[in-house]
C-alpha cells in the first residue's frame, strides 16, 4: 500500500520512508475535496500522485495545496500539481516570495542538491484564516518560527483534533529568518489547542492528546523554554 490511513479523512501520501528521503512528510486531508499539506521535493511527484489514486476518492487531483513553509522539501512538487491539476496554492505572505522566486537560500534547495522551481501562490494568508471546503474547514494558523511565514493547520475530525505541524521541530538558522523566541509562542499557542494527533512533517504521527503536548513540550525545554 502506498499510503497510510491516520483517520478515515486523513492519509499519509509521502514522506523519507515512502516516496524519498528528501521528502517531508505529505499528507492528504479530504474534506470533500482533496487538499495537500505540502508536497515533498519534487522527485517523488509521481510516486505520490499514484498514492493519492489508490486511497480511492472520488477525485484524486489535489484540489488545493496548503504549503507549511518554503523549504524545497515541501514545495518542490507544488507547481507541477498546479500545472497537471488546477490545484490551488496557499502560504503564508512572510514566505511566498521565496516560492515564487525558487530562492535557493530560503528555500534550503542547495541543502538537499535540488532547484527549487519558482511556484506561484494562489492564495497569500496573512493572519489566522480558515479555509471552507465541500465537507470540512481547515484551520491555517501562523506560527512563526522555524521560518517567518511557517504556518499549522487544524481540521476538527470524527476521530479528534488533527494538527498538521509541519517542522515544529525546527531546525534553526538566520538563512531562514528563523526566530527561536517567536517559534516559542508559536509552540505555546499550538499547545492551547490541545490537539489529539499530531502529523509531523519529519517524525510522522504522534498521538494521543498527551504524546502531542508531550513531544512539543520536550522541544520548548530542549531550547530552554
């Protein structure tokens, strides 16, 4: 199988161990529509493609794709979704330029031995926004940090609370206009929302409530908050 079932609306697409290592975690919420959180490096475009088909939805063109950040590892793959299938594309103004522009410093493509490919943004989030789909909302939540435009994503389920909290982990550098002091409230404020599964964007599913608060709360002390 080349997906991994979170919850009936939730899936794992891609990732380091199921598409390329140079991936981040992929995954697939369907709210009606099928919508991407990230989209991998962009080598593994169609090993990904053919696992969104095999989870069985009614349309497998990813409707919409919401970018966590810049990094090439999860927006390497979101202009050729956009090309092959309409999909819109949604990030955080603090980082689109660096999308729009394939910048290979901010888009850390020199790291991973790639061009990044200059991918318009559809959509430029600039607060707190939450998106309306056919059978769901997710909930994009800024969270500044691990690059200035990072962002969360929230979708309330049957199954509880997923948040897609893409390198909440980190890592730091002044390439990236990191700010581990912004990345502390931005952690303080996921917290608040007492989330049930957390889908990381390089060390998977963690769940329950008390494993997600436990594995940010290591990180904040980890650096000293």
């Amino acid at each position: 199988m080349a997906f991994e079932a979170i919850t009936p609306k939730v899936f794992q697409v891609g990732g380091p161990e199921m598409t390329d290592p140079r991936d981040c975690c992929v995954y697939l919420a369907d709210v009606g529509v099928p919508v991407l959180i990230d989209t991998g490096a962009g080598p593994s475009y169609h090993t990904i493609r053919r696992a969104i088909a095999e989870i069985g939805l009614p349309c497998s063109d990813p409707h919409t794709i919401i970018l966590t950040h810049c990094h090439i590892d999860h927006m390497g793959s979101a202009l050729r979704f956009k090309q092959d299938c309409g999909a819109r594309i949604v990030a955080h103004a603090r980082d689109a330029d660096a999308v729009e522009q394939g910048d290979p410093e901010r888009t850390a493509a020199g790291w991973y031995g790639l061009d990044a490919p200059a991918t318009p943004v559809d959509v430029r989030l600039t607060d707190t926004c939450t998106l309306e789909f056919p059978n769901g909302r997710l909930v994009c939540v800024h969270t500044p940090g691990h690059t200035p435009g990072s962002i969360s994503v929230l979708f309330d389920t049957p199954e509880g609370l997923v948040l897609f909290g893409q390198d909440i982990h980190g890592p730091f550098s002044p390439i990236f206009g990191s700010s581990l002091s912004q990345w502390a409230d931005s952690m303080r404020l996921l917290l608040g929302y007492n989330a049930d599964i957390l889908c990381e964007g390089h060390f998977g599913v963690i769940r329950p409530a008390g494993q997600v608060r436990r594995y940010i709360e290591r990180y904040l002390e980890h650096h000293g908050y």
